[in-house]
C-alpha cells in the first residue's frame, strides 16, 4: 500500500468557516510577511506580542530552508494573519488530502 498526499489550495475567506482545530498548510513566505506587518504597525505591545508569538512557533516546524509551506491550526492561522484573510494570495493556504493508492 501506498500513500498519496495532494495539497490543494484554499482560499483565505474559506479559513474562517474552517473548525480552529483544524490543520492547514501555510505559505512560510506570508508569515514572514505578517510577521513584519505586525512588528511594524500593530501598537498595542499585548497584541503585537501575541500575533508574533504564534507566527514563531509556526516558523520553528520548519525543517529545513526548502520547505515552502508549513503547518498551523485554523485558530493560529486567525491570530496570525487576522481580518485580512480574504485579502491573501492565491497560493497562501493549502490543506494536504491524504489518499491511499
């Protein structure tokens, strides 16, 4: 038996219907985008601290520097990137189907 993964994309206003525990893949070059965003403009220190804490801990998963996506909860992903879901490129969020061949 073997396993087949596929990654296929999902638009970010479809993030908000997702359950919060829910995994998805997150494009490791948004998060450093937000992570930048968040440093520079969000002024309450509690918030700024928070939203940076969580994009952290997503960066730590990653393995190794060819890695292009790396995953989060659907409840970090809220905390992360905030209202601006919708807003985010195509090739943001993708959920990995897993199906045995």
């Amino acid at each position: 038996m073997t396993v087949k993964s596929d990654m296929y994309m999902i638009p970010g206003k479809s993030i908000m219907e997702k359950e919060d525990k829910e995994i998805v893949l997150v494009n490791i070059n948004r998060i450093y985008e937000k992570m930048a965003l968040a440093m520079r403009s969000i002024s309450d220190e509690t918030e700024r601290n928070k939203v940076v804490k969580v994009q952290r801990r997503a960066l730590t998963k990653v393995r190794t520097d060819k890695e292009m996506f790396v995953p989060m909860t659907v409840e970090d992903v809220k905390i992360g990137f905030g209202s601006n879901l919708d807003k985010l490129p195509h090739n943001t969020f993708r959920f990995m189907k897993v199906t045995e061949k």
